[in-house]
C-alpha cells in the first residue's frame, strides 16, 4: 500500500508517508505497536511494503524520527470521523443583548431577567445593557445599580465576566454561565447529538413507531370483522325461509 500522499496545491499539510519522508534513519514502530527499533529507511519501507501498509512520520522532531506502519488511508477517516463527533458535541456560545433603561419597571425587569436565565441555562452567554437617554446621562450610579442586581439575581447559574464598562451613552456588562451550568448544557448537547445519530431517517423501517410496536391489534379487528361477515351471511337463508308463507 505504499503510495504518495500530494495536495492539490502542490504540498500538503498531512504527515509525510512512504517517500516523503526525508530522513535517512528512522525509528519504527510496528502496525501493532511494538518498538522495532532504529533502521535505514528504505528497510522501514520494505517492511511496510510487506505488510501492505504505510510507513507515516508521527514524530518529526525527534532524532531520529519516530514512524509507525499503519493503513494511512483508514487512520485519516478515523481522524476525520473523530472530529466530526466531536464537532457535533460542541456547543455554540451566542451572545444574547438584554436591554434595559435607567427606571426599567419592575415587570418589565422581571421577564427580562428570567428571559435571560433561561438564555444562560442554554450555555450562552448575555451583555446585560443599560440605556441612557437624555439628562439620565448624569446618574450613572443608577445604571451600576441594576447592573448589580442583575448579577445577584442571576449569580446561581452565570458569572460576570466583563465588568460594567460605558460606552457612549450605553452602560453594559457581559454574563458567562457558570462551569457547572456550562458543562450541564454541554452533556444535553452530547445526549441530544447521540439521540439524532440513533434515531432513523423518515421513511426508514421503524421510523415513527415505537420499538416492538406491531399490527397485531390492526390484523385482530379485521379477522374479527371477517367473521362477522361470515356469522350474517350464513343467517339469511334461515331468515329468508322464515318469512315466506307456508306451500298449501
């Protein structure tokens, strides 16, 4: 399987394989991991040629290289494999911005501030801001105020993770889920990821029916139906007979 792995461009960026690789010694590694020691190149490569594998670099630095036989071609789409699932399971931190104003009511801060739990509890992040319209420019202690309270309010599940800051004629500061909250969101994500893989695609066999289900209650009804028909059908001769008058 020896073979040359090139990028469309003209390099690559892989780990160099087979006769891409540069040194003349290497130290070697077996397919099934055993230390084969130092040898010249070309004896690693015949060694992997007669395994019908690849000799792959995976410690360039090291003197001299350390290069491992292995089936390269399978090793790349684990690796591809492994980041997809592990993409899958990450979770994307959005910024959600609460606005708020200097004499916000206190209903209206109310919803905002569960609004904004609820965002948090998801794994996100929230830039609490307070507007300034006007002369209210001038009593900013009133913004820091309600920041404050914001934060109180929500210290069980976030942190402040950039304190109060002005800009312009807007106060604000940013909230962080705290890391059990964060890491809580990110198990649903995973559990959520891992149900999607499990679960099979519209029109797939089973699709929309509970495991074991069956249409045995279905296929009962109808041998019943069947037999009525039956009972009636073997009950109108007799009926018929009954009704008519009697020959003289």
């Amino acid at each position: 399987m020896i073979r040359e792995q090139r990028s469309s461009r003209g390099g690559s960026r892989d780990q160099r394989t087979n006769r891409r690789i540069r040194a003349r010694e290497v130290r070697v590694v077996g397919s099934d991991g055993s230390q084969l020691g130092v040898m010249p190149l070309e004896a690693a490569l015949d060694r992997a040629r007669t395994e019908g594998l690849d000799l792959v670099e995976i410690s360039p630095m090291a003197s001299p290289p350390v290069c491992k036989i292995m089936d390269y071609g399978k090793f790349k789409y684990e690796e591809k494999k492994k980041a997809s699932e592990a993409k899958r399971a990450q979770v994307t931190v959005l910024l959600k911005e609460v606005k708020l104003r200097p004499k916000t009511e206190e209903h209206d801060y109310d919803f905002k501030v569960r609004n904004t739990r609820r965002f948090i509890e998801d794994g996100n992040k929230a830039k609490v801001v307070i507007q300034f319209r006007g002369r209210e420019i001038t009593h900013k202690e009133q913004g820091t105020a309600i920041l404050d309270d914001v934060a109180k309010d929500l210290k069980d599940v976030a942190v402040v993770e950039q304190m109060p800051r002005m800009e312009g004629r807007l106060m604000f500061m940013i909230l962080a889920p705290t890391p059990k909250v964060a890491q809580k969101a990110r198990e649903l994500v995973r559990q959520a990821a891992t149900a999607a893989k499990r679960t099979p695609p519209p029109g797939a066999p089973g699709a929309g029916k509970p495991a074991g289900a069956s249409s045995g209650a279905g296929e009962k009804a109808e041998v019943e139906g069947a037999d009525e028909e039956k009972k009636e059908a073997q009950a109108a001769p007799a009926a018929a007979e009954a009704q008519s008058p009697t020959a003289s």
